[in-house]
C-alpha cells in the first residue's frame, strides 16, 4: 500500500516541467518527511490555485478575484500600460522595480505560422482599454524574437488612430554578458539603441 | 546523425522551460528537427540565430538514426531581418516556410530546395510587396515536390485544350474531361507558367507579366493548392 502512494506522487511529480523520474523520487520522499502541517500546506496551495486562479477582468493577469492586485493598487501610475506575452513576465518586471504603472497581458504572441491571429489574443481588450482609460503611454515588452516584433509592430498600428505614446523595451547585451559572443543582429540592435553617457 | 551543413529556420517550438525544438531546411539533409539547449535564455550562445528565416551554418550531432539532433553550432550568414521587420513580407516568408514543410520530404539532398528558399528570401528582402516572387516561389516548389500542374495539352490523350481539372492538376479535354471544378486558362497564362517554370531563377527579373495576368496566376495557383495538392496555408494576412 505504501509503495502504491509513494509510486503515485512519484508519477504525479514527473509531469512538472524539468522533472524526471529521479528528482521525483527524492522530492517524494522529501514530502513524505516533510512536517504534516507543511505537507498539507503545499497541497492546499495546489488545491487553492487550481479553485480560485482565473484571469483578472481588466489585464488578464492571474488573480484569486475579479481584478488583480496590481489593478487595485491605487498608488500605480494608471497612465501607463505595460504589455507582455504571458503574466509570468508580470513577475519579472515587478522584480526589476523599473515600472509602476499597470500590465496588459496579451496571452500569447502572434505567430502566422501556428495560426495565431490577433483575434486570438486580448488585442482588443488592450485597445479598448487605452480608449476608455486616458492611457498616456504603452510599453511593450513583448520578448525580443520574431513573434513578440510582429506583435508589437501589430499593437503599434492597432493604437495608431489614439493620442497615446507607444514605446519598447530596449534591445541589447545582456548585463555580464561579453561582446565577443554576441551575434551580430543583438550587436546592431545594440548599437542602433546606444545612448549619450551622463 | 552527426554533420555540419547550411541550414534555414522554418520554425521554432518550444520545449520544456528554455529549450527549442528548430525546424530547418538543411543543403544537405532535406527538412530536420533539431534540439537546441537552453536558447531563451538571455545569454544562450545562440544569440538571434534560431529566429525564423535565418540562413546559419550549423552542427548536428546525434546518433545516425537519432530523429532529432542536438544542434551544437549556429553561425549566421544571412540573418534576414529586414524581412522579419516587415510585415507583409515575414507572412509571404511564412508561407514559403509551411509549404517546404508541408510538401517537401525529410530526408535526401534538397540543394534546389535550399536554393529556391533563399531566392524567395531574398527577393522578398528586397521587395516585400512583389507579387512574382511568391508565385515563381510557389511554382518551383510544386515542380521540386512532383506537384506541378500539367499545362501541356490533354495528360490523357494529348489534345488541345485549356481546360484545367484542379482535382486532377492537368488540363483535360472536351472527351476525357470528369467531374468536378474546373478553370479555363488563357493562352498567356499557360505561356507565362512556362517561362517562370524554366526561366533561370537569376533572369527572372526579366519577365514583366500584367498586373491582370498576374492576378489570374495567383487564382490559378491558390485552386491548385486547395483543390488539386489539398493544401491549406495558415499563415493569411491580419
């Protein structure tokens, strides 16, 4: 019987991205010593993410209520919009600090290939926002490969016919990173967005 | 498998966290999936070599029956940006890209191929709006893939007509004619299939049809891709 439940977690765990059968194992029996009221912690969170996640009403990143903490915070600069693909993005640009305004997420990024059409994404939602809203500023942070230009090119003509500033996110050499590797597309975006010393 | 050889990306799927599966049209080894390690990371070695259209020399290492390599080295030679910049043109360069897919086969030489890839990116580099440069592009490959429309009389009894059956991809006469949808073809449209079907690709440039000649091409391959090779493109204009 032991083995059964061991076995099954062990299943469960290897469907997680990046985790295979051995790193489940150890993780399983990790859980299994784990103090009871930790154990049930996590297993609660799974369950509360599964129940209550949903998309917020408003910028369509994940939330536990109708519009999401970020879109409640009342000390945000409501003037500025920034747009990503997926709300893990949302995290990481809170992270860097660097912004303050509000997030769109578009879910995705558009890719003629796969078929994905700007019907398919919150476009219009964005649009309709910054229509209704007073937007003075939309940062798109979409990431930097051929999808995420296409689509913020797209976003760009979208917003064309309102009093609003569209910009991007910069392109360049990561921080750390050595001028040697670089290819030479991410060298020419680099030097096409230098910018004067202070 | 384990070679090095030029290399066009079609595509790019992602796989896991980080990591992308890249589908190429090699010189050497037809249409190949390979697995690239980690490219979405911000200082992957990788750089903008796996974006769609680029033209790179790559490594492939694997085991000889392994289906998908593990690509080791992507060294550009001709990035085609400016195509991905513009947005009519990356659609047309997406099209060429699904068809090679969809009717080129995954193994053996592919230098035509490879050479017809980069013709139609460089021409729609240069001018994203042409309307030739898809359709010799289209033309081509058909031919490449033994798709090619038969445009030269009756294929059953060899008689004068200009009837085209797309179900049958061949024009067919008043006496084997079958059911089914078919296109009258005028006399200049089957002379200009001719000339972008055998004309060097390098010469083209020479071959000024009408806008309305060209239009009338443009239904006539569309119906042979619907109808006759029952392909579907996804990749439409928004």
């Amino acid at each position: 019987m032991a083995r059964g439940v061991i076995e099954n977690l062990i299943e469960q765990l290897t469907k997680l991205p990046g985790v295979g059968r051995k790193s489940a194992q150890r993780l399983a029996f990790f859980i299994l010593n784990m103090k009871d009221e930790d154990a049930l912690a996590l297993a609660g969170a799974i369950t509360a993410l599964k129940q209550n996640a949903r998309f917020c009403q408003k910028c369509f990143n994940i939330t536990d209520s109708d519009t999401c903490e970020i879109c409640r915070d009342s000390l945000r600069d409501r003037k500025r919009i920034c747009v990503v693909e997926e709300p893990s993005n949302i995290l990481v640009v809170e992270r860097s600090g660097g912004f303050n305004g509000l997030y769109h997420v578009l879910q995705g990024a558009l890719s003629p290939i796969d078929g994905i059409t700007p019907a398919m994404l919150r476009i219009k939602e964005l649009v309709d926002r910054v229509h209704n809203d007073g937007v003075d500023e939309v940062v798109i942070a979409t990431n930097p490969n051929t999808r995420g230009e296409v689509t913020a090119r797209h976003i760009k003509e979208a917003l064309g016919s309102f009093n609003v500033a569209v910009t991007r996110i910069a392109y360049g050499l990561p921080l750390g990173g050595d001028i040697e590797f670089a290819d030479e597309i991410t060298m020419k975006k680099s030097l096409e967005g230098r910018t004067r010393l202070e | 498998m384990t070679g090095r050889t030029e290399g066009i990306v079609l595509r790019s799927r992602t796989l896991g966290e980080a990591d992308l599966i890249i589908e190429y049209l090699t010189k050497d080894f037809g249409t190949r999936s390979a697995f690239a390690k980690s490219p979405r990371k911000i200082k992957s070695r990788f750089g903008g070599s796996l974006e769609p259209f680029t033209h790179a020399r790559i490594a492939l290492t694997g085991k000889e029956d392994a289906n998908l390599p593990r690509l080791t080295q992507s060294d550009i030679i001709r990035s085609f940006h400016p195509l991905r910049e513009n947005t009519p043109g990356f659609i047309k360069a997406c099209q060429f890209a699904e068809l090679v897919m969809k009717l080129l086969p995954s193994e053996g030489r592919s230098h035509n191929a490879f050479a017809l890839m980069l013709w139609g990116l460089d021409g729609l580099e240069k001018d994203p709006a042409s309307v030739l440069v898809p359709l010799v592009f289209k033309l081509r490959l058909l031919e490449l893939a033994g798709y090619a429309p038969a445009l030269n009389g009756c294929t059953r009894c060899g008689g004068q007509t200009d009837v085209f059956y797309p179900r049958d991809g061949a024009l067919l006469c008043g006496g084997c004619k079958k059911e089914g949808p078919a296109l009258g073809l005028s006399a200049a449209l089957i002379a200009l299939h001719k000339s972008l079907s055998v004309f060097p690709l390098e010469k083209l440039s020479r071959i000024k049809p009408s806008g309305a000649l060209l239009t009338e091409l443009e239904r006539f391959v569309e119906l042979h891709f619907s109808e006759g090779v029952n392909v579907h493109i996804r990749s439409v204009k928004f």
